[in-house]
C-alpha cells in the first residue's frame, strides 16, 4: 500500500477504534472524552502510515528528516548558547547548523532496512507507549485518557502492519 492508502485506511477506520474502546471501557480504564478521542485521532492516523519511516522514498520519512534535522540543529543552539563568549546567538546557530547536517545524514544511517524491526508489532507497542506517556506526562491528560491514546496510536501502527500483511513480533 502506499501513503494515501494507508492514511485513507487510517481515518476511515477509527470510527470502528472508537465503537472497540467503548466496549473495551467496561472492563479497562478508558476515558473517551472529546479531547483524548480527538488525539488519539491524530496518533491512530499518524501510526497508519508511521511504519514507513523507514523507507527513504515514504512520505512519512521525507517528512520526518528534515523535523529531525532541525530539532537537533535547535537543540544543539540552545545547548551551546550559554558557552559562546563572542557573537553567541550568531555561533550558537552556525553551530546548530552543522548539528542540523549531521542529523540529517545521521537520520538516514539510524534508520532499519525497510520491513524490517520497524514493521513489527514490537515498534507499535513502543509507540503506544510514548503516545501514552507524552498525553499523561506531557500534557498532563488523566490516566485513563491517557490510555486511550496510547491504545489509539499502538491499533493504528498495527492497522499498517495488518494491511502491509507483515504482521510479526519483531
């Protein structure tokens, strides 16, 4: 499948998510308020296509290297920032700049063979994961809503693998 697919797939069946983690409310602490069903939304489309990022021509990848790029490159100006004498705001970003090279050329070497650990059922679970500290941690969402994002964003990575048909533990 490629990037519309996997996004089209994405928003179409998060209406079926919801009907599932309303059943699943019963008997799990699950909080379906507007705002966690709404990012939980987000993360469920974001992980339908997620498991891409490790093929250089995927949208999500194009995508994600440059945001990488200049996290890094801004981390690395703020970080240096304090420790220039001279010209600082100036020396700060040329620095952050060439961070900002590294990242990218460090973004491309991190990244798995395509189909590889980051297709697997493992790397959903560590998205769901970081989907639920980020809501509880974060932006301080309540346990239970918190829950039902990282549960949203852990399906959608798996709607990829189903659809991919490459469904494995690792």
């Amino acid at each position: 499948m490629n990037y519309e697919e996997h996004v089209l797939l994405g928003l179409a069946t998060y209406p079926l998510f919801v009907a599932f983690a309303f059943f699943l409310s019963r008997y799990l602490p699950l909080k379906l308020s507007f705002l966690a069903l709404s990012l939980g939304y987000a993360f469920y489309v974001l992980g339908s296509d997620l498991p891409d990022i490790d093929h250089p021509d995927s949208l999500i990848h194009r995508g994600s290297k440059p945001l990488f790029s200049v996290a890094v490159g801004s981390v690395t100006a703020l970080k240096v920032y304090p420790y220039l004498p001279y010209y600082p705001i100036v020396l700060s970003w040329v620095i952050g700049g060439v961070a900002s090279i590294l990242g990218w050329f460090a973004f491309t070497a991190m990244m798995p063979r395509h189909r590889g650990i980051v297709h697997s059922l493992l790397f959903a679970g560590i998205y769901g994961v970081l989907a639920f500290l980020l809501m509880r941690y974060g932006l301080s969402l309540s346990m239970e809503e918190s829950l039902l994002v990282g549960l949203a964003s852990f399906s959608g990575y798996t709607l990829h693998l189903i659809a991919d048909r490459s469904v494995k533990l690792l």
